[in-house]
C-alpha cells in the first residue's frame, strides 16, 4: 500500500513538473528525494513560462516549479489554504527535525533539505523571488500545545550577497509577538545580517550560528530561533519547545 502511495505522489509531481516545449535544468533538484527526483534534473517548460511565485500557481498545495526573473527554474513548496494561498514557502523546521541546520554558508545560500518536509529554501533563491517587487512574510508557529500564533509584516526585503543578504522587516501584525522588532536593542533581527558557523555577521562577541547550530538574522544573539534541529524558539511564544515553524512569502499589497 505504501509503495502505491508512493508511486502515486511520485506521478503527481512529475505532472505538476512536466508540461510542454523545451527542456530547462531544475536548480535546486537536490531538495527533492530520491523517488521524486527527475532523470538528470531537467524538466520540460510551459510554453507560456513558469509562474514567478506560488501567487500565480492554480491548484492545491504542493510542489511546482517556478522561475523568478533572472533565474532558473527552482521547485517550491507552494502553501495554496493559508489566507488565501499563492504562498511560497522558504522555511518548515519540525522539533527533533530529520535534517541537521548546522549548515554553511553555500548550504543556506542555494538550499537543504526535502522541499516536502523541512527544508531552507536558500538565501540567493529567496533573494531572487523579493526581488521582483514588492513582498510581504508570515511567521507561522505551532506552540508545545499545538496553538497556531503568527507574525506577520507587510514588507520584506533582503540586500543581496555581497551585503550580507540583510535583513528588512515592515510593519507587524499578528497575534505572536513581535520578536524579530522588538525587546532590546541587542536582540533585534531587523537588519540584522545572516550569519552562519562560517560567516560570523552578527553583533556579539561569538559567533550566534555557531553557538545555537543553525545559521539565521541575529543581533546579540536572539529573540527568535527557528533553524535548529532541537530547539525551536519565539519570545513569548515558545522558549525552545515550540512543535514547528513555517516561514511563507507573498506579493504584498502594500503601496510605497
């Protein structure tokens, strides 16, 4: 019965990665697992392209191939029920997650893990798809006993490599705390630089990644910490024990 399952999730994903015309590379190939993986990695474009975003997918929510400008095709987990859908995931960490998030920096730049389970879709790869306008971010937690708490902001931004892929947060709302804002200077994340065992970005004496094993936006060091493999942290929220965090973006609404 599983190996049907299987079978059958696997027929699915080469539908929803397989349309028409001429056959392209899929970048980040390495973030699916053996059994969806495409021969050689490459798949067959649309004749009208692929979508920019998950805002211009149709259908549940999934994996599906989409192409910022300026880019190659990357596959994506698309959340299609939250608010709406045309949500691209960039980050799901599950307690006791099966991935390590002691990552470098090129890890965290180009993506780890299962695109169908936790996974970081990559600083450069997110880097590309904000870069198309303008985007706003959802900050999704499920606490130890299993309550749903948000954090959202209506822009977001990051500056590129060479700067460190920085950090810009806009205005909050939602019922978690504002914890990426807020509570000490010495603790704030907003334009905050990423840092990771390799690349020591923060303010603090240490190096933050090194010390919590998950590279992330930290100050001196944390209010928030989603990306580590025992520990998942919100001020307020959770103190280490929350079951999961998801990290979605969209087109944002926001007129500047």
């Amino acid at each position: 019965m599983a190996a049907k399952m299987g079978s059958a999730l696997t027929a699915i994903i080469l539908l929803a990665l397989c349309t028409a015309t001429f056959e392209e590379e899929i970048f980040n190939s390495h973030m699916l697992d053996e059994e969806t993986r495409l021969t050689r990695s490459h798949v067959t474009t649309p004749s009208k392209g692929y979508p920019k975003d998950c805002s211009g997918v149709k259908g549940t929510s999934g994996i599906y191939v989409i192409q910022p400008k300026r880019s190659p095709p990357i596959v994506v987990y698309c959340d299609m029920t939250t608010e709406g859908g045309g949500w691209t995931m960039i980050q799901r960490n599950t307690r006791y997650s099966k991935i390590t998030w002691n990552e470098y920096w090129t890890a965290y730049k180009f993506g780890f893990g299962n695109i169908l389970k936790d996974h970081w879709l990559g600083n450069e790869h997110v880097y590309n798809i904000i870069n198309q306008g303008i985007y706003q971010i959802k900050f999704l937690l499920k606490s130890s006993n299993s309550v749903t708490f948000n954090a959202d902001y209506d822009s977001f931004s990051m500056a590129n490599e060479a700067n460190g892929y920085q950090l810009h947060l806009g205005r909050y709302s939602g019922n978690a705390t504002n914890a990426l804002m807020q509570y000490g200077n010495n603790f704030v994340h907003d334009n905050m630089k990423f840092t990771t065992a390799d690349r020591d970005q923060d303010l603090a004496s240490y190096n933050c990644a090194a010390s919590i094993r998950g590279g992330f936006w930290f100050n001196n060091c944390y209010r928030v910490n989603l990306n580590s493999k025992t520990s998942i942290y919100w001020y307020k929220i959770c103190y280490g024990n929350c079951k999961s965090s998801q990290i979605l973006i969209r087109p944002s609404k926001l007129c500047l």
